[in-house]
C-alpha cells in the first residue's frame, strides 16, 4: 500500500501539517535561469563532451535488468494509483517521471531515476558527479542555487585542520578535490591563501605584522597555516550546477512536501516511489509527485524536515531521528575601493582570538579584492519548529543580520585595520550585512547514508562550518552511494544517520566550531 508521508506522523511530534512555503524566488544566474521554472521540469540536452565519460561502477542492488523491470514496474503501478486518486480530489495533482541514461556520459543499461532535494554545494556536487556515472538527476530548490548558506559562506579551505579525527578523510580528500574542479570548472575565486593567528592589542615596539593593512591595535599577527586556501562559494556552487545541467540533469523550483513510499515485499522496510513537490509561494499551489527509485535530502538545516516524511507510525525500522540546528550567524563583506587594493596586493586570511567585542572575528579577502569577515559572535541556535512552515526560519529570505552583531563585528575590524574607518577614525560598516544558518548535529559530524529502514532514500547534511569544504568530496561519495549502494571513496560509518536512532544522545552545545587537529579555532557553538 503506498504511504503519502507530508505530514506529522504522530501528535507526540507536534509536527505542521502543511507544506513549507516556498517563499519568495533568488533570481538565478543567466546560464540556470534558463533551465528552471516554477511549474515544469526542463530537462536539457547537452554536447557530447559537456562532461567527460568515466567507467560505470555496476550495481551492487539488483542487476541493471532487475532494477529497471522492477522500477518501471513499481513506477507505473503507484503512478496509475496516484492518478486515480488526483482525479477523485479535483485533478490537482500532477505526475512528472525522472529522467534516466544521459547523453554524453558514461553509457547506461538501468533506468535509475534520481531526485536530489537541494542546490546548495551538497546537492550540487552530487549532481555533477552523479551526471559523470551517466544519471541524469533532478535538483529540487525552492529559492535558487546557492540561495542560502552556500551563498553566504566564507569559502575557508584547510587540508589538515582535521586530522586525528573522522573528518580527516574528509578534510584531505576535498581539499585536493577542489583544486581539481577549480581546473575543471574554471572556478576563478580558488586559490591558496596563508593564514594568520592575529590578537588585538597594544603593538608592541618595533612590531610588522606580515600585512602591511593590519596598521591597527595588532599585538600579534603570526603564520598559523601556510597552506590553507580559499574559494567563493557562490561561484563554485553556481558552475558545478551549471555544469550537470550542461550534463542532462534538470533544475526545478519548487518545495519538496512529502514522499511516496511502499512497503518492500519482505516487509522489513519500505521503498522510495517520489517526492510531492509543490510550485509558487502558496500553501495552495499545483502539487506533482515526481516518481523516482532514489532520493536524496540535502536541504541544510531543513533536512529535519525529513522527520515528518519518512516517520511513519508502525512503519519497519527505526524512527528517524536528525538532531540538527541551524547555527545562525551574521557575516560582513567589504569592497570599498581602498579595501580592495590594499588587501588585493597582501592576501591574508586571518583568524583573530575573542575581543572585547565578543567577536572571534574571521576575516578572509577575496580574490576580487573584497574582504568576507564571520565569528561575529551572538549565533542564535534554530531548530524544532522554528525551522518548520510558521517558523521565523522556516525559509532562507528570513534569515537576516543581528544589527548588533554588525555593529561590534565592524568596531572589532575597525580595530585592526584603518581600512574599516571613516576619516574621523570611527568604524565605516560593511557593504554587505547578511546571515545565514550552518547545519550542525549533536556531536559536529555530518549525516551522510541512507535512511534506515527506507530503501532509496538517503541523506546528505550537517556539514557544520566545513560545509564548503566538504561539498565536493560528499558529492563524489553521494553519487557513488546513490549509484551502487555501497561507498568506497569514503568510510561514511562515522557519518550513519542510523547513529541517532539507536539512542538518544545526552549533551549540550559548545566545541563546534572550528579546529586545527584538537585545537578549538575562533568562535565556537
């Protein structure tokens, strides 16, 4: 029997009912524009070198003849029933099938259909990997690509800062991978960048900071990592769906609502038959259920909405549990013309200890000469249902600066550098004052694998402050995982969703943030 999973599954969650409302559009770039609409799927063709073949990794589920007789199988039973039930409400449910196969890629037997539920850089990696093994995916965003934290992040690069630990792998692995894309993609904001360990204070005589720009209260500036790097996540987030669009994936504005599910024949788990998705800003707008076999969420702190979808009650296997906040936190950039040119000629990025401001302050100039600064202090920590429809976060438009963290961030920068003042040598401001929300867990792990007791369905998200970082090397893992069933890029144990549904686990905030190996670096959460 199909199971329509948009809403709470049991009053004890006092889960909304509703879907999330969309809210209001990011205008996308001009490349992607194109491709997206608010009521269609616009599947594009490509040339045949968009994408480079790789050879195809086969199935470990069910060979390519199974898997695609008993997904078209599958597929036409639920969609004939789902159409039959649109008619009987008034015809306002629609049915779109996911592509499969793709041309100009590695070449494909099966008729997998793959729908991703996000275009941050997760969603968007995983696209583009997922096109280079011949799929043809759909990317599901309600705003835009980038629209949110991967468009708002610092684009802080480090190889080694998490070594000794799970991450590791994660760390060296994406870090090296982001050169390459850089070169693939022509990604123009990547570049290696050292990094300064900087405290404000009283000079000390006879002081020089290693940058000439850091002319103010600096009682010391030394070398923290000389082989740290930097990219705008805007950019690379923007190319890489640029790129699996160019593949034969699709882009498609809308919120996702629901998922349609079916027993598995055993009944020891449920299958993934589609995703409800509703076009527009209105509660009431057209919904389609998008038919595919495999499912990924990457929607960053509203991954949680997931809960509600797949818990539900009496269903086989364990309640899913995904403990994340959204880390709310403002961040400044400047790109006055003075700014520009004097860090353009000594690019730093600078990690500052906590001032009298309460700001960590991270600051990291650009390649195009402006300068992105976070650790502005004050995060406000958003989960439950302040992240649900009703919730003053219930979508990225409403994820606004704290006034006062601008206001002392900019005093702290003011501090360091005569480049933040006015000519009566008070603190100028920033051009741009903006927040955006960082997906962070229990224990400051990512959620990468599937869903337990859900064939099809997987889960990318809580990527902390190393999201950008991450993003590719989890999209090269995700595409393997959604492709065969199994990773061998990387060792996901650590990262198991299922983590959280054996056991509650006990604890509160704090050592989430940054670390160079053991080492807590800048604000932490």
């Amino acid at each position: 029997m199909l199971s329509r999973l948009g809403s709470a599954p049991a009053a004890t969650h006092a889960r909304p009912r509703r879907c999330s409302r969309p809210g209001s559009v990011t205008r996308l770039p001009a490349s992607l524009r194109r491709h997206a609409g608010t009521s269609c799927l616009c599947a594009m063709s490509s040339p045949q070198d968009a994408v480079p073949p790789v050879a195809n990794t086969p199935h470990t589920r069910a060979s390519a003849g199974e898997a695609g007789a008993a997904s078209s199988a599958r597929a036409a039973g639920a969609l004939s029933r789902k159409r039959r039930a649109a008619s009987a409400a008034g015809g306002r449910m629609r049915t779109v099938a996911a592509a499969s196969g793709g041309n100009g890629t590695a070449e494909r037997s099966d008729e997998r259909s793959v729908v991703i539920l996000g275009a941050g850089i997760v969603g968007a990696a995983t696209a583009y990997f997922l096109t280079k093994r011949g799929l043809k995916p759909i990317v599901i965003e309600r705003s835009g690509v980038a629209a949110a934290a991967s468009g708002k992040a610092g684009g802080f690069l480090a190889r080694s800062w998490g070594d000794g630990g799970p991450t590791q792998q994660l760390h060296h692995k994406s870090f090296d991978l982001h050169e390459q894309l850089a070169q693939e993609l022509g990604v123009e904001s990547y570049r290696r960048i050292p990094t300064l360990s900087v405290a404000g204070g009283a000079r000390r005589r006879g002081a020089s900071p290693p940058a000439s720009w850091l002319d103010g209260d600096v009682a010391r500036a030394q070398m923290m990592d000389p082989g740290t790097a930097q990219v705008t996540p805007r950019e690379l987030t923007t190319k890489l769906m640029e790129a699996a669009v160019a593949a034969g994936a699709t882009l498609r504005i809308g919120a996702a609502c629901g998922v349609e599910m079916r027993a598995r024949e055993d009944g020891e788990a449920r299958v993934v038959e589609g995703v409800h998705v509703r076009s527009g800003d209105r509660d009431d707008g057209e919904e389609e259920l998008i038919a595919c076999d495999t499912l990924l969420v990457a929607m960053g702190p509203w991954t949680v909405l997931a809960e509600d979808w797949f818990n539900d009650v009496g269903a086989p296997g364990p309640e899913l549990v995904i403990p994340l906040e959204g880390v709310k936190s403002t961040s400044l950039v400047y790109n006055g013309d003075n700014v520009r040119s004097a860090v353009s000629a000594e690019p730093f990025a600078l990690f500052c200890a906590e001032d009298r401001n309460g700001c960590h302050l991270e600051v990291y100039p650009r390649w195009n000469g402006e300068v992105y600064i976070c650790g502005c202090g004050g995060s406000d920590y958003v989960s439950g249902a302040r992240l649900r429809a009703g919730g003053d976060c219930e979508h990225q438009s409403l994820i606004g600066a704290d006034p006062k963290r601008v206001a002392a961030a900019s005093s702290s920068f003011a501090g360091l550098t005569t480049l933040a003042r006015g000519v009566n040598g008070n603190a100028t401001g920033p051009d741009i004052s903006q927040a955006c929300m960082r997906p962070c867990a229990t224990d400051a792990l990512p959620i990468m694998g599937q869903v337990p007791g859900v064939d099809g369905a997987y889960l990318a998200a809580g990527h902390n402050c190393w999201g950008i970082l991450w993003g590719p090397i989890t999209g090269l893992a995700m595409a393997e995982l959604l492709d065969t069933g199994s990773c061998q890029e990387v060792n996901l144990r650590s990262f198991d969703p299922l983590r959280f549904c054996r056991a509650t686990r006990a604890g509160g905030r704090g050592g989430r943030g940054r670390h160079a190996g053991t080492t807590a670096v800048g604000e932490q959460w």
